[in-house]
C-alpha cells in the first residue's frame, strides 16, 4: 500500500508483497487473461508470457481493466483487435476509458480491441483451453462475473453468491475466491464469510485471493485457516485436472 509503514507492508516474505489481482489460464499454446489490473506489464513480464489469445473480465473497476492498454506488444504481433470478453455494461465502461482504441481514425500505435459479449451460462471457447462458463456473483450490490473452467472456479471480489452460482459449482477440485481482511466489508468478504462461503462450496482444495494488507501477514493467516485452505501468492501455479 503507498505510503504504508505497517509492519505487512514492510514485510520481507514475498508472499506478503502483492499485485492487484489477475490470473493466467494456459492450455499448450493458447493463454487467456482474468482481468487486466494496472498491474499486468509486471506480471506478463515476470511469468514470462510472450502471446496471449484474449482476456475475459469480471468487472469494470479499475484494478481489473485499466492495464489493458498494455496488451499493445500483442496486438501488434498478432496485427490483429484484441479480443475482450465482457458483459454489455463493462463493455461501455471499456469504450469510455479507452476511447481511443475504437477510433474511426486511430493515431498511429493505437491499441485495437474487439469485445465480445459474455453471457452467464454460456459457455465460451479459446484455442485449446476446455470450455469457460461464466457465473454470477455480487460485489456488494454489483453484479459481476466469475469463471468455471473444468474442475477449476475463479471468484473474485465477491460478497455474496446466489444460489444457481452454488450448484455450478459442485464438484470442485480446486476454489479460487477472495477474502479481502477481518472486517465486515460492504462489497467483499471478510476471512470468516470466505471460509463459510469455501466450507458451503467444499471444494477439495480452495485458494483466498484479493488480500488487503490490513488481513495481516500470509504466514500468520494461513495458519489459521482449515487444512484444505491457503492463502493465494503471486506466481502461484495451480495445474486443473
């Protein structure tokens, strides 16, 4: 956190260092993005990824969209609009920020993106990637998306979930959902909503992700947590089956 001198934020263990959230679904050749933060040219550069087929959003908030202009280096390998899948009202909040990219006459270098309509329950495929189904969660009173990709479910910055999001996520191998500290949130859930909330999915394996540093240290909130539950890191690897 800028300007922060606690002692999480002065932390030297890296798992307590950061980025806003994103994650990386890769199947042989083909890679989509969750979110693009205002983080992505760090996290791109560090992973190492060197092409990148689309990215599909969750929300319109600016910590996970207002990187997208740093996809341009794939833009112009691929000289192609790069594929953003959002939902009708994200997709208006896109065009807003990054008015630009939909020029009638773009400057040179211009980015150029192609959005594409999500629709809950309707399942979307990507290159080589198994089918991802998007399904409905809250933040707060937003309606936002989360993704079902095989075995796998990404939730993130939720506050509640309705009730056909929690048949669709039966038969779990692993749950990726936020948890953002120890205070009741109006628009996140705080660590004892996100276990209930794991508990009720009961996925076999469930990752905490979105951590505010007022959560406290990974070590110490991991230690906490029942046996099938971690806290999420950056760089974190999880394979789907």
């Amino acid at each position: 956190m800028i300007a922060c001198s606690c002692e999480v934020c002065a932390s030297t263990d890296d798992r307590d260092t950061r980025f806003r959230c994103s994650a990386l679904l890769e199947n042989g050749n083909s890679r989509v993005l969750i979110d693009c933060g205002p983080d992505v040219r760090q996290q791109l550069l560090k992973a190492g990824v060197d092409d990148l087929d689309a990215v599909v959003i969750t929300h319109e908030h600016n910590d996970h969209v207002i990187g997208l202009d740093d996809l341009r280096p794939f833009i112009f390998k691929r000289k192609s609009a790069f594929r953003i899948y959002a939902e009708p009202r994200v997709q208006e909040e896109i065009k807003q920020r990054f008015a630009y990219a939909f020029a009638k006459t773009p400057y040179p270098g211009a980015p150029r993106f192609e959005l594409i309509d999500l629709k809950i329950g309707q399942s979307i495929t990507i290159g080589t990637l198994p089918p991802i189904t998007p399904i409905r969660v809250l933040h707060g009173d937003l309606p936002i998306v989360g993704f079902r990709v095989s075995s796998l479910a990404y939730l993130t910055d939720v506050k509640s979930v309705p009730k056909e999001t929690i048949e669709a996520l039966k038969g779990l191998d692993t749950l990726v959902t936020s948890l953002l500290h120890h205070h009741v949130h109006h628009s996140h859930m705080n660590d004892s909503e996100a276990i209930a909330f794991a508990e009720e999915v009961n996925a076999t394996h469930t990752n905490f992700i979105h951590m505010s540093h007022l959560a406290g240290f990974h070590e110490s909130i991991e230690s906490r947590l029942p046996p099938n539950m971690k806290l999420g890191y950056d760089g974190l690897v999880i394979e789907v089956k």
